[in-house]
C-alpha cells in the first residue's frame, strides 16, 4: 500500500495556518483591488476539491489504499481554500466568499474511467504548480506571494503523489494504465496550442447539466480564469512549456522511453492501440 509512506511524506512537509504564513508582513499599499478578486476566485476554485473527492471515493471503491490518500489530498486542497478565504478575511473580508458562493461549486460529477481520471489529475497537477508560481510572481503582496508559493509546492507534491499511483497502475494494468496515461496525457500537453489549457476545473463533467457543468461556469465570474492567465499573470508560452515538459518528463520515466514533445507521445499512444488489439483474443477461431 503506498497510503503509509505518502502521509508521512505529507506529513513531513505540511505547514501550519498560523505559524508558516507571515500574517504580520501583510501590506495594504500592495493589493489592488484586481488582485483580490482574483483570490476570491482562487479560493472559490479550490473549493471544487469537495465534488473531486466524491467523485474518486465514488469511482475507486475497489480501492480502499487509493481512497485513503483521499484523506489527506482533500484535507490539503480545501487547506488551500481555507488559507486564501483567510486572508480576504483579514485584509478584504468584503471579498470573502459566501457559503452560496461555496457550494455552488460542488455539483455531481459524471462517472469517468478511474485510470484516465488519475493522469487528468496528475496533469492538473503539474499545470497548478506552474500556474501558482507564475501568480507568485504576478501579485506585489509579500502576505499572498508567500502563500502561492507554498501552495504550488503542495501541489507538486501531489502530483509526486499520482505518480506514484500511475506507476503502480502500470505493474497491475499493464498497456491498458499506459494507454489511458498516454491519451489524456497527449490531450493535456497539447491543450495550450489551442489558447485553452485544460485543467479538471474547466473541463465538462456533467452532460446533464451542461453549459453550467464546468467548476469555472459557476463561479462569480465564469470568465475569471481565461482572464487570470491571459491578461492578468500571463501565463505565457514559456510557462506553458514547463507544463508540458513537466508531463513528458514523467512519462518518459513511467513509460521508460524518450518522449520529448506531444507528437512523440502521440505516436506511442497509437503503438500502445495497436498492440492491444493484436492482443485481444481471436473469436470462434478457423481450425
């Protein structure tokens, strides 16, 4: 079980609400009034980690090791929450986020293949650690600067964290966790040269409810987050590109084998199909 070692990785390197973040150093001639609405939006977004969790526990119950990381991924992910609510409480409690505001946010996701579901994750992941250091870098706040880079750290020790299930995945599953790894992974790197990175909060997750099936449909401003990267900490190509060299770096190690840009990745997810199918059984054989 891989649930043991990584709570006490985790464990190790949690920080603490009070004593980690420098409260006292807070300076108000240094947030706009920008600013601050993008952290109410940020911390509304990391709410949605309520609706992912249920949607794991719900697609993995043949994997109670797995659903026991559960437990400490969510309880970081709302941490990161808590931790951008507390200071719009503090310094704009006129921006904090509504309860209503919250929960409009955790909404039924539909049922997806848990392996596929895993690497979105992951990728996530990878794109959230780069997109919260470039927000690091963007803010002029010392207070919210410090808090974004020590949430793009949790967030890359979560990824560490799936890779560690991929890879386990692999000694179970074999071409089919590859595949799956190799398909979204292909769809996540390429997501960029289409002006659109994808992420699980903008993604669409419930037919039924469609348009209004995305995280970022139903917050205050659906259109914050194209305007956050683009407009506001621009995030740029060179950013992009350590997103995309973050996955391909780590599913050349998973896959051991070179994959150095998406075309790459793309033909070995198209050697991975047609090994599968020669692999699949011949019905009612010619004697």
């Amino acid at each position: 079980m891989l649930y043991p070692e990584l709570f006490v990785q985790l464990e190790k390197a949690r920080w603490s609400l009070e004593e980690d973040i420098p409260w006292a150093d807070f300076d108000a001639s240094r947030l706009t009034d920008e600013q601050a609405q993008t952290i109410k939006m940020n911390a509304i977004t990391e709410w949605s980690a309520l609706p992912a969790t249920e949607m794991f526990l719900r697609d993995n119950q043949d994997d109670s090791d797995f659903s026991a990381f559960m437990s400490v991924w969510f309880y970081e992910e709302q941490k990161h929450a808590l931790v951008l609510m507390e200071y719009l409480r503090r310094f704009r409690p006129d921006l904090a986020p509504t309860e209503e505001e919250l929960h409009s946010v955790r909404f039924e996701f539909d049922p997806a293949p848990p392996l596929e579901t895993l690497m979105l994750h992951f990728c996530g992941e990878v794109r959230l650690t780069q997109w919260y250091r470039c927000a690091a870098d963007w803010h002029t706040e010392p207070v919210i600067k410090h808090i974004y880079q020590t949430l793009s750290r949790d967030e890359a020790r979560h990824g560490g964290a799936y890779l560690k299930y991929m890879k386990r995945a692999i000694t179970r599953f074999g071409n089919e966790a590859r595949l799956a790894f190799a398909k979204i992974g292909f769809l996540m790197a390429s997501s960029g040269r289409s002006g659109k990175p994808l992420h699980p909060t903008n993604l669409h997750v419930n037919q039924s409810l469609f348009p209004n099936d995305t995280v970022q449909s139903r917050l205050p401003d659906p259109d914050w987050l194209e305007d956050w990267l683009t407009s506001q900490i621009r995030f740029d190509e060179p950013w992009e590109a350590r997103v995309v060299g973050g996955i391909l770096r780590n599913l050349s190690s998973l896959f051991d084998r070179v994959i150095d840009t998406p075309q790459a990745l793309n033909r070995y997810r198209k050697e991975l199909i047609a090994s599968l199918k020669d692999a699949e059984p011949v019905l009612n054989p010619t004697v």
